[in-house]
C-alpha cells in the first residue's frame, strides 16, 4: 500500500508543507471561516466573499509552489508530495466549482418553478452541497494521511509505481 523511504527529519518536515497548507485551506478557511461569516453575514454582507478570496490564494500558492518545486533542485521525495497535494488541490477545486453550479441552477431553477424557501434550500443542500461536504471530508482524512506519510518517509505505492525516481540509486 505506501512504499517507505530513508529521509532526514528536515526532508519530512519540507515534504509535509503542501499537505498542510491544502488541510488549512480546507479546514480553517472552507468550515471555520465560511461559518463565521456566514454567522455574521446580516450584518456584514460582503464578509463571506473573504472565504473563496482565501480559498483561491491558497490554491494558487499550492499550483504555483508545486510547479517551482517540479522544476527546482529539491529531492524526489518532496516532489513527490507537492505533487500529489496539488492533484489533490485540483479536485477539490473542480468539487467546489461543480458545487457552485449546482447551487446557482438551483437557485435559478426555484425562481423559475416559483418554489418557496423550503424546497429551494432543500434541493440546493441535498443535490449541490451535501455530496461537496462528505467530499471535503474525505480530502481531510486523506490530506491528514499524506502528513504523516511525508513525516514517516512514506509514498502510496501505485504512486511510487507510476512516477519513479529518476535516480533511484541515491536512496
């Protein structure tokens, strides 16, 4: 299932860095701070906008980070890792955009049918953001697995499989 690697303590610490930046992301920006204001959005309505404002700094940093990384002289093994947080970071960007389609549908779809509050906050949780939720939440167990497998000097084996170290004979 993981593949184990001889690393330093400082190689751990360095490959576990996107891994954590994708859980803050997901957990402190996307729940805590999406409730916090949404909580107060009546009396600041502009607040909200501040989560995907994070969101898409974050995204960034990981897709940008990932590619200097790609392209830098660090080992391998943290290469490794960047990639597969942005492959992570990736889904959960397509996730959150189909999450948002659906919901501006369902919003336009009560409008047109006339439906009430009720029905409209209905279809748009249960069809749009429930399966985004319970996606979230795998993406933090997995992110949460991938630290200590970056801090273990482990990689998932079907990734080791298809992308290779190039120079194997160093490890």
């Amino acid at each position: 299932m993981y593949q184990q690697f001889s690393i330093s303590p400082e190689e751990g610490k360095r490959a576990k860095w996107p891994h954590e930046i994708f859980l803050i992301n997901l957990v402190l920006n996307h729940i805590f701070v999406f409730v916090a204001t949404v909580a107060v959005a009546n009396a600041f309505p502009l607040l909200p906008v501040l989560v995907p404002v994070i969101s898409l700094s974050i995204t960034g940093y990981i897709l940008l980070k990932a590619r200097q990384v790609a392209a830098g002289n660090d080992t391998w093994f943290v290469k490794s890792h960047w990639r597969i947080a942005a492959g992570r970071n990736r889904i959960f960007m397509l996730l959150l955009a189909v999450a948002c389609v659906v919901s501006g549908g369902g919003l336009w779809l009560s409008r047109m049918m006339g439906w009430a509050k009720i029905q409209t906050i209905a279809l748009i949780g249960g069809v749009g953001l429930l399966p985004f939720m319970m996606s979230l939440l795998v993406l933090i167990v997995l992110g949460n697995d991938s630290v200590f497998q970056a801090r273990t000097g482990k990689l998932p084996k079907h990734f080791v499989e298809q992308n290779p170290d190039p120079q194997p004979a160093t490890r």
